[in-house]
C-alpha cells in the first residue's frame, strides 16, 4: 500500500475537507483555499442536514425531499400553478409534475382549473393533504430545533444574514438556480 493509499484509508467526510484544500493547493498553486472550504462546507452541510431530514421525517411518511418540499410550497402559497411550486421549491417544472401525479394519487394534491385562466391548472391539498404535511411539519422544525440548538439566538441570526448576504451576492455573477 502506497502512502498516499494509506492516507486516503483514513479520511472521513469531514476530514475529506482539509485533505482536499491542502492537497488542491499543492496541485494547482493559487487556488483560494478559503472559498474552496467555504463551498466544500456549505455543501456537505446542506447535504448531511437534507439526509437527516428525509430519513428521520420523511421517508418514513413514504415521502422523498422533494416530495416534501412539493406539498409544502403548496401547502403555504396554495391554491397555486405548477409552475410556481417549480419555482419556489427550486426544482424544474417535469420534477414536480411527476411528483404531484404520485401525490395526487396518493390523495394529497387535487388539481382544478384556474378560475382566471381555464387552460391553467390549480394545485391544492386535500384534507388529508393538509393534515399530512402540517404533522410533518411539526416533525421536520422540531428536528430543525435541534439542528439549530447548538447555535446560540445572536450566532443564528449572523449565520441568516451571512448566508443571505452570500445569496444576494450571487446574482452579481448570474448564479442561476432551478426553476
């Protein structure tokens, strides 16, 4: 086993972090190291808080991520068109059709012609929509709580309008998100 086989042995997902930006830097000199750990952090963040909230609140309910995240864009701006439970969920517009086909039949999304428009088309809870997603909702912010538990109230709002100001910065390079 060579050295760096031995090295990679005991890595982690965390420990993968430093490895990587020490090892890009060695590779390609001038690359920035802290913007590179920012976005490797971010997102294996992201990444493991998602995980924690599909397997511990929503996969047990049957539902995916973005499953969720379909019945609660309709959930809190419904009645509402497809389209825009694309847009505030940032998924694309076939993603969500093929997920409201699974969560109509499934009893928790109706769909009804607009009345300000007849070829457009309303998604809605039903009832037992809306009581489905209101009782995951407790589980998913209780889990939020915990997640956000270790942070003090001062820490947390520097973290929200942190991540807000690198958000709002983003449309300066035309970052583009899913819709």
């Amino acid at each position: 086993m060579t050295q760096e086989q031995s090295d990679a042995e005991h890595l982690h997902f965390w420990s993968f972090i430093d490895h990587a930006v020490e090892r890009a830097g060695r590779e390609l000199p001038g690359v920035d190291p802290l913007a590179m750990r920012l976005v490797l952090t971010l997102h294996r963040a992201a990444n493991m808080l998602v995980y924690d909230l599909e397997s511990t609140v929503h996969r047990p309910r049957g539902w995916s991520w973005p499953g969720f995240r379909v019945l609660f864009a309709i959930w809190l701006a419904g009645p509402v068109e497809a389209k825009k439970v694309a847009e505030l969920s940032g998924m694309s517009r076939a993603a969500v059709s093929a997920l409201v086909a699974t969560l109509e039949k499934d009893g928790l999304v109706s769909k009804e012609r607009a009345p300000y428009d007849g070829r457009a088309v309303q998604l809605r809870l039903t009832d037992a929509g809306r009581e489905a997603i209101t009782s995951a909702f407790r589980a998913h912010n209780e889990r939020e709580q915990e997640w956000a538990g270790s942070l003090s109230e001062d820490e947390l709002h520097t973290l929200i309008a942190l991540l807000g100001k690198l958000t709002t910065h983003s449309t300066h390079f035309d970052a583009r998100h899913r819709m």
